[in-house]
C-alpha cells in the first residue's frame, strides 16, 4: 500500500483513503445535519443519514417492493433473495 499516514503508519492502496482517513486525526466534520445537527465526516454518510430524516429510499427491490435508504442494505437484501 503506496500511502502512509505520517501521524499513525497506517497505510492506504488510495491517495483518496489517506485523505479522508487525515480527517479523523484532526476529528475534522465537513457537514451537518439541518435537522438533527449531527456532524459528518463523509459525504456519503451525511446523505444516507439525512434520508432517515426525509424518508427517501432511492432503492427499489423490483420483486417485493421493498424501499431501503441504502445502497448496501439493499444488495444485503438482494443476496438473500437469490
């Protein structure tokens, strides 16, 4: 792995995984929930989380018509089926 943290020796196969993972030395939080106020780190996160508030379940299972707020719930979901 190319990339080395110079603040713990951990290392990373990505440039970006090194970047995100500076953010927790510094407990650096980048947004915040308007309606709760909980902080996040990533963006991705920030976005699941903020569908619980909104109620937005962009995954469909075609089969039962099942919702989910997440990408991985939803292939969870997807594996169990088949």
């Amino acid at each position: 792995k190319p990339y080395v943290c110079t603040r713990c020796n951990s290392t990373f196969t990505r440039q970006h995984s090194l970047n995100y993972h500076l953010l927790t030395h510094d407990n650096i939080h980048r947004f915040k929930c308007e309606y709760c106020g909980r902080m996040f780190r990533h963006p991705s996160h920030f976005k699941e989380h903020r569908r619980r508030h909104t109620g937005e379940t962009p995954f469909h299972c075609t089969d039962c018509l099942l919702m989910f707020y997440t990408r991985n719930t939803y292939k969870r979901h997807m594996k169990k089926k088949h």
